[in-house]
C-alpha cells in the first residue's frame, strides 16, 4: 500500500490535495527552520554567559526539541502518512543546511564559540526530526 494520504491511487502526488499540501508543508518548514536558526543566535548568547545561561540555554533547547518532534509528527499526523513528515523534516533540514553554507563575507552563520549548544542545536534537530518521521505510522495504519 502506498505511503500517501491518498492511499490506493499511484504517484508521488496521487491527488490535488497532496499536490498542494506537500509543497506548502516544506516551505512552511524551510520558513520555520530559518526562523527558528536565526533565533537560535539567543541560545547561544545565553549559553556564553555563565552557568545559569547553559542551565537556561539547555532548558530551552530541550523545549525547542520537544515542540520540534511534534510539529513534525503532526504534519504526519495532518497528512496521514509519513511523506508529509518527511517532507516537513526535509524542509527543516535543508534550512539548517542552508545556515551552515559560507556567507559573501566568509562567515558561517552558526559561530563555533558555542560549539556545545550549537552542535546540540544541529546534530539534536536533525535527530529529532528523523525519530519524528521514523515513529510517524504508515498510511493506513492510522486507528480513529
């Protein structure tokens, strides 16, 4: 059975609704995961200031992670199959990617000061929205 909110029809977008709903759940993805990078430079501000800030700054982070899993397991959930979590997590990650890339001046966006909370932030959102897709159910799987 294939693994698609439109389940017994054929293709990657067997109907309308998922034509439209794929492409819209990865750049709402792409927005959110660029977003929530540029947002990350606070963590790691907080993380720089002391022992209060890492407590606060890790505190934050596993927040973050936490409300990450279930926006990806939710676009699962919304769709129906794993492609629409994939599909969200895709757009995460290539955000994330994106920020790693060298900027005009040379710069990487994610300062490697902060290695400790910034690896977190990376490796621990890919990990994250890999689970969320992996713990999302089949098509046709779905109980209710």
């Amino acid at each position: 059975m294939p693994d698609s909110a439109s389940a017994g029809r054929t293709g990657p977008f067997a109907s309308a609704v998922d034509f439209v709903v794929h492409p819209a759940l990865f750049c709402a993805a792409v927005v959110a995961g660029t977003v929530g990078g540029v947002l990350f430079g606070w963590l790691a501000w907080l993380w720089m200031s002391g022992p209060v800030g890492q407590v606060l700054s890790g505190a934050a982070l596993l927040v973050w992670m936490c409300l990450l899993y279930a926006a990806v397991r939710a676009a699962g959930w919304a769709t129906g199959s794993r492609v629409g979590a994939g599909v969200c997590a895709a757009g995460w990650t290539l955000a994330q990617a994106a920020l790693l890339l060298a900027g005009e001046s040379g710069d990487v966006f994610f300062l490697l000061a902060s290695a400790g909370i910034s690896n977190a932030y990376l490796y621990g959102g890919v990990a994250v929205v890999a689970f969320a897709v992996v713990f999302t159910p089949p098509a046709g799987t779905r109980s209710g």
